[in-house]
C-alpha cells in the first residue's frame, strides 16, 4: 500500500472544514499561508506519507502556484496537483507540468477532475453536461500525453483539436495520472487513461465491486489500473477516545450548517457526491455505516466524507481489509491537518499489515 495526506489549501483548524465552496463548512481557525503549509507538508514527510493531495475549485487558491511553492521547503514529499480538465488546454498544461517537474525535482503527480457542481462549473465559463465533461476528460488525458511525448503531432476530438503540438522535446519524467468519479463514464475514462483510479470512502464490500468493475474495463483495454481511496480518519489511543472526537466534530456541525451543505450537494450532478450522500440521507440519525465508518464528515464537506473511527489497531485494520478488497493508494486527512498527519503517521501505519511502500515522485 501506499499512503498520501492532504494538503489544506483553503485552511485549517480543529473542525470539519470545507476543501473549496464554503457552503455548510466551519471557518478556518488556521490560514493556509505558505509557512503553514509547509509544516503540514514536512509533518507528513516525516510521517511516511508519499505525496500531498491539493483541492481545485473556487474556494481554494490556485494548486500550481502553492504546491511549486511547497516543493521550495520540502525535500522527498511528492504534490498530487488537482487539475481542472477543460480550464486550461492540455497543452499548456504538458508545459506547466513540464515547468513543475523542474523546479520540483520530479515529484509531480496529477488528479484531473472533470468537476460535478454545474454551479461552479458554469461560474467558471464551463456548460457541458457530466458526460459530455468526462468525454472531454478523456481527451484533455489523450492530448496531455501525447504532448510529454515531444512534437509535432496533430490530433482532431470532438472537444480539442491540435496542429503541430507538444513539448520541444520528450518530458524525461511524465508525471502518474489519477482520475476520480462514479459514474459509468467515470470508469470508462479511467480504464482506458488513468493510472490510478480514485474512490470516496464508502463500505469496504461496495469499493471491493467497483474495484473489480474498474479493473476488468481496464483489462478490455489492455491496461493494469492502479486504484485509490479517499478517506478521512479519526484515530486514538482507544476506541472511545475516537468515537468522543467523532462527537466533538459533529457537535460543531450546526443545523443551518449541515443545511446549507446538503442544498448546495442536492444541487450536483455529481455521481460520487450523491453516493456520499445516500450513506446518511442527509441528516445525523445513522452515522455509522459500517465497521469504524463512520459518515459524519460528509454532513457538511463537499467531496470525501467518511472517516475511519477508532483505536489506532482498529483504523489499521480497516485499512488492512481496504487493501484486501483492491485498494493500492490511500489519501488520508484529519483535522487540525499537521497534527494528525504526525499522529496517523506514527501511531496508525506502523500497525498496517501490508506495510506502506513509499513511491518516488
């Protein structure tokens, strides 16, 4: 296995807050300067954690700039930059990627998001439909591979076309490709452009199926996939100390709060939010949907909202029957950021069964 942390762009604190649109979220007690940012960074660095996950979106400054800003006061951690696909031509984006492997000594990966709020995607100038958007997806994926491989090349989709493009030369280090979203054009652009396939927290038996679904689509393609998973984690000394925080985390989700959220979340077309969604219908009556999940998270944050609740043995366990059911990569967070990047990296992966394997970015 190997694990990554995030990286708070928008702030921090000792409550839920939001990755990007601020509906339903806690205000940020913590500013996401670069000096903040940098210790988070190093506090997972020291942790064991193989890369730091960024948001894209309109609550949150732009990933290219803060992360190449990290990379400056780092030195092994790799940065998993979200990229908007259809905000900028994937050519130019070969380019900035190209820029980014250098100033950071290799240690680029990408997450594409194709984007499932068509609020905020039209906000930005986009009004594609969700599936025309994972076409577009799987285009923007097509071009930006090409162009690492060095020009000239032409290329003529429904969504780009390109005459005489690519880098000057070939990028020596192309960065790995994660690609998220539940949907059956999800998985139809991941199987055959991805290089890991990212998942929302949900039931282990549930990530087993689609783990296997994704898989055999990549196998039509002739492709291994890698997959991933996206979770939130409160873990302690005892079981009763994780459940208490869980509580203290929900005592400070107010009901105009987690109201504001769930309207701005019934408003997307998002397969993967609806999934989220549907794990506790919108209201805090049954929070824990399976062993140590627990989908409290998800009352007022967009995106990933569960969490491993528990002792330290009990998360790593969880953890063990993810990898168990297919799961390769796992993305954690907690709140405050820095100081649960220390705890989870000391006390939660040394009880991993399969051992964490580190990956050079």
């Amino acid at each position: 296995m190997t694990f990554h942390w995030f990286l708070p762009t928008s702030g921090d604190g000792d409550q839920v807050g939001a990755a990007t649109v601020t509906a339903g979220a806690a205000r940020h007690a913590r500013a996401a300067t670069i000096g903040y940012l940098t210790e988070v960074a190093r506090a997972a660095e020291a942790g064991g954690f193989s890369a730091l996950l960024t948001p894209v979106g309109s609550g949150c400054p732009d990933p290219w700039i803060v992360c190449a800003a990290v990379t400056q006061h780092t030195e092994r951690i790799g940065l998993l930059v979200a990229v908007r696909a259809g905000f900028a031509l994937p050519t130019l984006v070969a380019q900035q990627a190209e820029a980014f492997q250098a100033v950071s000594g290799g240690r680029l990966a990408l997450n594409v998001v194709t984007g499932g709020d068509p609020t905020e995607q039209r906000a930005y100038g986009d009004f594609l439909d969700h599936d025309a958007r994972y076409a577009r997806t799987g285009e923007f994926i097509e071009v930006l591979r090409r162009s690492w491989r060095g020009g000239p090349f032409d290329f003529a989709g429904e969504h780009y076309r390109i005459d005489g493009g690519g880098l000057a030369s070939p990028l020596a280090d192309p960065p790995p490709v994660y690609l998220g979203g539940a949907s059956p054009a999800a998985e139809a652009v991941a199987a055959r452009q991805a290089d890991t396939y990212l998942m929302w927290g949900e039931p282990p038996a549930a990530i087993a199926t689609r783990v296997a679904r994704v898989r055999a689509r990549a196998a039509e393609q002739g492709r291994t996939l890698r997959t991933g998973l996206r979770l939130h984690v409160i873990a302690r000394h005892t079981a009763a100390e994780a459940w208490a925080e869980a509580d203290r985390l929900r005592a400070g989700m107010s009901p105009e709060r987690i109201a504001a959220a769930q309207a701005r979340f019934g408003r997307m077309d998002s397969v993967g939010q609806a999934r989220m969604t549907a794990l506790h219908g919108g209201g805090s009556g049954r929070l824990a949907v399976a062993t140590n999940l627990w989908a409290g998270i998800g009352l007022v944050r967009e995106g990933a909202g569960t969490a491993l609740v528990g002792s330290y043995a009990e998360v790593a366990a969880r953890l063990d029957e993810y990898a168990h059911s297919g799961v390769d990569e796992f993305i954690l967070s907690g709140w405050p950021h820095r100081e649960e990047a220390e705890r989870v990296g000391a006390e939660v992966l040394p009880r991993v069964t399969a051992l964490p394997v580190a990956v050079s970015y």
